[in-house]
C-alpha cells in the first residue's frame, strides 16, 4: 500500500477519517486534517484527536454512517487547536442527543494548555472560527500507561514531545499501528513533505528522540494528523525525510537570515528551490506561507 490518503477502513479495527474543515470563506478543504476511529469487535468506539471546530461536523456524520456514533473514548495527542476544538462541537451533540457523556483523554502535561487554550494564538489560526474554548474535565494520561477499550484490546501511551510539550502517541499492538498526532512532521500529497516547527514551544531534541521511539515500534501502519497512513518502507522513508526536511529549513532560515522578516521573499525563494518539484500545484504554496510563518518563530526564539 506505501501510503494511504483516502478516508476508510485500512485494518481490520481502524478507519482513517478525512476532518473536512473550512476555510474563512466556508469553502471546505479536504486532506489537511486526520481523526482515526478505532472500533473494537464489540463495538466500543475509541477516536484519536477531534479535528477543529469546522472539521467536527463531518467526522460526525462519518462516525454516524459507520455505525460508530455514539463514542466511548475520545484521546487527544496534543492540545493543538486543530486537534482539540472539535471536542466543544463532539460535546454538544452528546448533550443535544442525551447520550452518555464520552471521556476525554490527553497527556497529563496536557491539562494546563487545554483548560486555557488562548496559548494558540501563537499560531495561526482557523479563520471559521478564531476563537478558542477552553476544554475541561479531561483524565490525565501517563507516558506507557495502558488504556483499556475491552478485556482484550488496550492502547499504550508513548510520551513523544518535541511537536509539543505535551504531545502523546497511542500505540495499537494488536494492530501494528501508531497515531503520532504531529509529533514527526507534516506530508501533504505526494510527497510533499513540511517542516512542523511551528512555534516556540517546540524543540529539537526531544523532536528527534520521539522520532526514534517511533521507529522502535513493531510497525505496519504509522497514522499522522496531517496527513495519512504510511505502510511497509514508507514508514522508514517518511520518518527519514522528515529529519531532512526538518534540518533543510533550519539551514535556510540560517542562509538566509537578513530576509527573515520578509515572509514573501522567504516563501517565493523557498518555493523556487526546495519545493522546485511541486510548481504544478500552486495551492501549496499558500500552504506552505503559513507553515514557514510559523517556522520562524521557532527560529527566531531557539536558533537566530
């Protein structure tokens, strides 16, 4: 298979679900954002990350036409905005509908930032909906506890920071698959591959030990956020190319730092060289703007 991007069921317990999400225009936009239902053989519903706000409502009725609704387990890799937002909106239907409330689950490191989410404003932000609530009442995971869906299927928590402090990846055994949230990189298309250091709270060192506990793992299937399901070679080759991507940017912020403040300039010279293969799809481009906005203030706060 090499790497999946269409939403379905790629084992024999998970689907991969495109979190459809709208841009400020309420144009929807399609392969930015991943969730993964998780569906045991007795039905319990488990979903890794909630998409943001503008994202929720399709996953929703994707979990409804699954016959995955309502959900018993919610767990979240990091508190990120457009992994987190979509609980308000998951939230609110439970109440609409009278159901059970879900559990919500995060790192234990990740409590402080998601009872205050307005840290997200360091990034940028969805334009649909550019405020952030909070999110409480969340249960506090710890690096390698083992979270129980039935008597015989259970999650190991894997601290993988570096992303974020707080970034978690959740380790399916039974299945040979990881969702590592952000914590690798980012891979949009065909291998376009993007740096995700993207803001002051991420960090080097702890970036590339993640990288490697991730690599340790027994792995078929590795599920990133943004975007997909890498499988066989792909896994080694996504992860390695995500360290080169990684150290290629920080190279050219290096080379080019008087022109750090003209983000233009940064994004078309960056276009122009290491993304020269991809001139075809000028859409990423506008993508790519963002990511290198926020790259250096990374750089800017750590590096420069």
């Amino acid at each position: 298979m090499g790497y999946i991007y269409r939403s379905g069921k790629f084992n024999k317990n998970t689907w991969l679900i495109d979190a459809v999400y709208k841009n400020s225009e309420g144009i929807q936009v399609r392969g930015g954002h991943a969730t993964y239902l998780i569906q045991t053989d007795d039905g319990t519903n488990c979903l890794i990350n909630s998409g943001s706000r503008s994202g929720a409502p399709t996953v929703y009725q994707c979990l409804k036409r699954l016959g995955a609704w309502p959900l018993q387990k919610l767990i979240l890799t990091h508190s990120h905005w457009d992994h987190t937002q979509g609980v308000i909106y998951f939230r609110e239907k439970v109440d609409e509908e009278g159901l059970m409330p879900i559990k919500i689950f995060a790192s234990e490191k990740a409590i402080p930032y998601l009872e205050d989410q307005s840290y997200n404003i360091c990034f940028e932000s969805e334009s649909y909906y550019p405020d952030y609530l909070n999110i409480k009442g969340v249960s506090p995971l710890k690096d390698k506890e083992k979270l129980t869906l039935t008597d015989d299927f259970s999650l190991e928590i894997i601290e993988t920071p570096g992303h974020m402090v707080d970034h978690i990846s959740i380790y399916d055994e039974k299945n040979r698959s990881v969702f590592v949230g952000d914590a690798p990189g980012m891979h949009w298309y065909t291998d376009f591959f993007v740096c995700n250091s993207n803001s002051v709270y991420w960090n080097e060192k702890d970036y590339l030990e993640s990288i490697e506990k991730v690599r340790s793992l027994d792995l078929d299937f590795l599920c990133i956020a943004h975007f997909g399901v890498f499988t066989e070679s792909e896994i080694n080759r996504f992860l390695d190319n995500s360290i080169s991507m990684y150290h290629k940017w920080m190279d050219f912020f290096s080379q080019n730092k008087e022109n750090l403040y003209d983000l233009r300039f940064l994004t078309d010279l960056m276009w122009e060289t290491v993304y020269k293969d991809f001139s075809h799809i000028p859409d990423l481009k506008l993508s790519l703007e963002s990511a290198i906005k926020n790259a250096i203030k990374y750089y800017n706060a750590h590096k420069n």
